[in-house]
C-alpha cells in the first residue's frame, strides 16, 4: 500500500485488515484528492509523486477518471483537470446537509449584526472543511470559502469537533497528528485538552493566534438531527478587526446558543 494510503489508516480509509475495502476504489479517490486550493492542472507525474503510486498505475486510473467525467484532459499540455462530475458529487452532498440548511438563517443574521465570519465544517481526516460561510458587509475576510481545508489541531473549527468524539476516536486522530506533524504535536495537544477544558466551562472553545497569528477565533460543536453527525461552528477573523473581549464576551455566547438551536433534538434527547 502507498505512503499515502498508509496515511490514510489515520483519516477512515486504510481498510488494511478489512477484507471489505476496496483498495481501487481508494486509489482512484487519492487521485482525485491529489488536486489542491489553486492548482487547476496535474500530469500523471504530479499525480504519481503525490500518491506514492506508479506511473502506469496512474494512466489507468486517470484514463477511468476521464472516462467518468471525474477528469478533463488537455491534449496541449498533457495535463488533467477535475471534471464537472466531481462538481455535481459535491454539489449533491452540500445540498442535502439538512445542517447547513437550518443554519444558514441563524449565521446569516449573526454574521450580519455583528460584522463578522461565521463557517460551519465537518472533519475530513486530518483537516476541516468548509460546508458554508457568511460574512458581515463590513468584514475584513479570509479567503476561506465552501470547500477550503483547514487543520484539525490548530484551529477553533477543527478543536470545537476533536473535543467532542468519543474518547478513542479522538486519541486515534492524535496519534495521527503525531506521527505527521511531530513538530507541532506538543501544541496541538495543548490546544486540544484546552478545548476540551473551554466546552466544559464556557460552551465554546478558543484560538487566538495558534493557527495563523492574525487570526482570532471561538468554535462549538455542533451535532446532527439523529446525532450520527457532528460539525464545527466558528466565528472569526483577523485579530487587528476581533478582540478577543468581544468573542469572549459578546460573541461566545451567541455562537453557543445557535449550536444548542441546531442540535436541540439531541441534546434534549440526552436529559
């Protein structure tokens, strides 16, 4: 199995010892996730460098790609593209979060009132990724939209979701984070079991400068209808436009109030 795929043992698709998995199938997904933000084109030696396959591994899987609309190819460049059925996949996923649908009023008004980011996500192995986000008109913003990634270990986004899996679930995912980021461990760590600390005491969590030092933010989880699902809400921005007084004081508590509105039917289910 390749580096990557290897990798994956930590982010829910190894399937080593599961005679279930289909490595094909997982192999043909790394080519689609070996596009990046701002990287509209790859060769098949982009690609193979990426995933740790082989060349003619990668022919036949970019080959397949293409032929199921998921690549474009351009014979001037000898350079693929993702295609619109990746598009129409991750259209039909974002239109069918019955989450964001409930939040998107609730955000909306926030973001509005108080001239703020708001963003809810969900975790994608060891990453964030943005389902929906509004902004204030007076908003000086980050260039995070639907679909930018962020870390899982730095972030209010990414701490609001680690704090509130299951015990070993969590663990596994610090292991993970270990093993690939070993420099950064010792603070991702602190940053986790402070988290888990701010949710008891206050209901949202904090990250004020430990993902980009710019950048202040507060994070609540945010669980499903049927409580299968759990995602991340946030409010943030850049520290020279948001105190950290304001999202302690003001915004902290408005920020949990939509996320016990939006997981309501599970909280109460669980007095």
């Amino acid at each position: 199995m390749t580096r990557r795929l290897r990798e994956a043992a930590a982010q829910d698709l190894s399937g080593s010892q599961d005679r279930q998995f289909v490595t094909s199938l997982a192999r043909g997904l790394e080519v689609l996730r070996a596009f990046g933000p701002g990287e509209a084109t790859l060769g098949n030696q982009d690609i193979a460098e990426r995933t740790g396959l082989s060349k003619p591994t990668i022919s036949r899987l970019t080959h397949t790609l293409l032929d199921l609309g998921y690549l474009t190819y351009s014979a001037r460049n000898g350079r693929y593209q993702l295609g619109p059925g990746v598009l129409a996949l991750g259209y039909a996923m974002i239109a069918g979060l019955e989450v964001r649908q409930r939040a998107r009023p609730m955000i909306e008004d926030l973001a509005a009132s108080a001239n703020v980011t708001i963003a809810i996500g969900e975790r994608d192995r060891l990453n964030v990724v943005y389902l929906d986000c509004c902004r204030g008109t007076q908003t000086v913003a980050l260039s995070l939209n639907v679909g930018s990634r962020i870390p899982l270990g730095t972030t209010a986004l990414g701490r609001a979701i680690l704090a509130k899996l299951p015990d070993g679930e969590r663990e596994y995912l610090l292991r993970a984070m270990r093993e690939r980021m070993p420099e950064d461990f010792q603070k991702i760590e602190r940053g986790v079991d402070r988290a888990i600390r701010e949710l008891d005491t206050q209901g949202f969590c904090t990250s004020f400068g430990d993902w980009r030092e710019d950048v202040n933010a507060i994070g609540v989880p945010v669980f499903s209808l049927d409580g299968e699902r759990l995602f991340g809400l946030i409010c943030g921005g850049p520290s020279f436009n948001l105190s950290t007084d304001t999202l302690m004081e003001d915004l902290g508590p408005r920020l949990v109030k939509i996320a016990q509105d939006l997981s309501a039917p599970r909280e109460m289910a669980a007095t």
